[in-house]
C-alpha cells in the first residue's frame, strides 16, 4: 500500500513537472515570438521610411540639390500598407492593424525643413563634390516644348506670398560706413555663410548668369532681394537701392571735402548771388553725390569695382559735367578697388530677413520648376522627411527620418 502510495506521488510529481516545463516553454515561445515581432516590426519601419524617402523628385535634386519626394499623407499611409501587408501575409501570429502618417513639418515649403538642405548643399561649393546644377530639367511627356504656361500660371501660388518684409537701406550704409565688407559681415562656416554659398552658386543675377542654362526670371539674385515679379522691375529696384546707399555714402565724402565744398560755393554764388548761395551749394553737393552714385552703378554693371568710401583719386565726376547734365556713358578712373556689383548683391542679402531669403529661394525653384518641369508644381507637396506610426499585435511602431 506505501509503494502505491510513492508511486502516486512520484507520477504527480512528473505530472506537473512537465506541465510547468510546457508552461514555461509556452511562454518562452510567446515571448521570443513577441521580441521577434517587435524587432522586425522597427526594422522594417526603418526599410520603409527608407523605401518612401528614395522616390525623390530627380529634376529637383539635379537642379537645385534639393531632396524631396511628392504625397500627401494619405499617399504615404497607402505606400506603408501595401508594404506592410506583403510582408505580414501569410504570418497569422501577426495582426496588422493599420498606418498613419505626418508631413507638414517635412513639407519642403517649411523653411526649417529646407534650409538645412540648402545649408548642406552650399558646404559644397567650393568642394571636389560639388556638382554643377544641371542646365536643362526634363519636362513631363505630355508637355510639348513649345508649351510655356503663362506668367500667371507660373507666379501663381508662391510661397513667399504675404512675406515682403523690405529691407533697411539706412542699415546697409551704416555696415558700410562701419568699414565691414560683405565678406565680414557674414562669418566663415556659418549657416548664413553657407546659405550664401548657395545662393551665388545656383541663381543668376543680370551681370552672371552662371552658366545655369534656361530659368524664368534672369535676374533672380535680384529677385531674392527685391522681390519683384519681372527682370525689368527687380533691375530698376537694385538700381534704386545700389544708386542709394552709394549716395549717402558720396555726399558723405564730398560734403567733407574742402576743394569740392569750395568749388560748389563758387558755382553757387554765380547760380545764385547772395544768401541763397549756401542752399544753392548743399543742392549742388547733393546733385553731385548723386551724379557720381549714377556713374558708381554703371561702373558695377561694367564689371568694374566702386570704392566703398571715395578719395580724390576715385572720385570721376566733376562738378561742370553735373551743372551740364551730361549723363551720356560712363568715367573709369583706371583704378580698380572696393566693391564690385556682386559683393553690392551679397551685402543687401545679408540684409534680407533670413526667413524672406528662404521663402524666395522657394519662390524662385518653384518658378523655374513650373517653367521647364510642369505647369502645375508645387513646392508645398514636395517633402524632405517622413514620420509614420502602425499598429502590429495591439502595440505602435513608427520610424521618422529625413534626407
């Protein structure tokens, strides 16, 4: 009777000792099943942001460096299902549950998303891995070459609209008057260095066209400045704005200026005798400033450099030329030093609000892309990232990478 007894213990015993051991394995299988679930569940969240970033616009990057893919989230959350779909399928211990996904803060018309590109594309200028823009972006099929769309159709939507902060030409001729050249003013390896960088690498201006091939707007450095909607506009801005500082900055040499004071009174006290002589001579020196700042201009647009603060050997006009009103052509003195127009573009750049520089840069891809790409481009449905989660086994997995 106490052998059956042991007996039944000891089957007990290895009863629930194999229960406990298929327990134990049971869960053991349950857990590594889940850790498998979860680590290939990152992984391929990872592949499939991946997977979406590499659709990027080639006419885009080609052109400007810019790296952006078109969708809306509706587009990515249906990319991310059929990827999910075609790996879970066919694997019951996994339970898809659905995706959903964020663009705006990617959307390449977010200038905290676009100007990181645009700084790292600007690093490379005047590197061994800088590649020239390309010259010609590849219309779609349908579109015959003879088809250009219209000013309106391709100023239409810009992202820039409703940001047309001006800038201050009083604070450009202080940085002048201050002694600083434009390359000063913006420090080497900064963002706004690089930015810079960029900006004279990719767009033209009226007096460079860089070899960059067919564009909308020629003078485009002047659009970023200016913002005006046609060449003829933003040249006469430039103009004006050139034609001012160096004005203020003239008549600042030459009201100081002994002989050219003394000679103005001369000619004022012939103009008009008498106590109006002085005002006749302030009217004079200003005149004159101004008549030098018109030859300034066209001594930049020549190709030549203009001295930021004149002497005697630099200054050309002379006073009987500015009383004879004539304004035919232009006067080199032979000496070339100072500034030249583009280091004039550079310093009214570095004056433009960051913000405003960016969205004009938009402006000006999106233009182009609309004029030798398709008429219907848009800038806003391009993204340079990608954020998405989705719902395997009940738990969220997600991945967020930009380019």
């Amino acid at each position: 009777m106490e052998r059956k007894s042991k007996r039944g213990s000891v089957t007990v015993f290895v009863c629930l000792f194999f229960m406990t051991l298929v327990f134990l394995l049971s869960a053991f299988i349950e857990a590594s099943k889940k850790t498998a679930v979860h680590g290939a569940s990152e992984a391929l969240c990872n592949l499939w942001a991946d997977s979406v970033l590499a659709e990027y616009d080639l006419n885009l990057q080609r052109r400007y460096n810019v790296f952006g893919y078109y969708g809306y989230p509706a587009d990515v959350n249906e990319k991310i299902d059929f990827y999910a779909k075609e790996s879970f399928k066919e694997k019951r211990y996994i339970n898809y549950g659905g995706c959903r996904s964020s663009l705006f803060p990617y959307s390449l018309i977010n200038t905290e998303c676009l100007k990181p590109q645009l700084v790292a594309a600007g690093k490379l200028v005047f590197t061994e891995k800088f590649i020239r823009p390309a010259r010609e972006v590849k219309a779609v099929e349908s579109r015959q070459p003879e088809q250009i769309p219209s000013a309106g159709t391709i100023l239409a939507e810009l992202p820039s609209a409703g940001s047309d902060r001006s800038i201050s030409l009083s604070s450009v001729t202080d940085l002048l008057k201050s002694g600083q050249t434009p390359g000063e003013l913006v420090k080497s390896g900064s963002d706004s260095y690089f930015l810079q960088q960029y900006i004279f690498a990719y767009f033209k201006d009226q007096t460079d066209s860089r070899e960059l091939g067919k564009t909308y707007l020629e003078n485009e450095i002047e659009y970023l400045i200016c913002g005006k909607k046609s060449d003829a506009a933003n040249a006469s801005a430039i103009r004006s704005r050139i034609i001012a500082v160096r004005e203020a900055l003239n008549f600042l040499y030459i009201n100081r200026d002994p002989q050219k004071s003394a000679a103005a009174m001369a000619a004022a006290q012939l103009l008009t005798p008498g106590p109006a002589a002085a005002a006749t001579q302030k009217a004079l020196l200003a005149a004159w400033a101004l008549a030098e700042s018109y030859n300034d201009y066209k001594l930049l647009l020549n190709g030549h450099k203009v001295s930021v603060m004149k002497s005697e050997a630099t200054w050309a006009v002379d006073l009987d030329s500015v009383i004879a009103n004539k304004a035919d052509g232009y006067i080199f003195t032979g000496i070339e030093e100072g500034m030249s127009y583009e280091d004039h573009l550079k310093l009214f750049i570095y004056a433009v609000d960051e913000n405003v520089r960016i969205l004009r840069i938009m402006d000006l891809i999106q233009m182009n892309m609309r004029y030798m790409y398709y008429d219907d481009f848009l800038l806003r449905e391009y993204n340079g990232g990608v954020q998405f989660t989705l719902s395997v086994n009940g738990e969220e997995y997600g991945a967020e990478k930009t380019y």
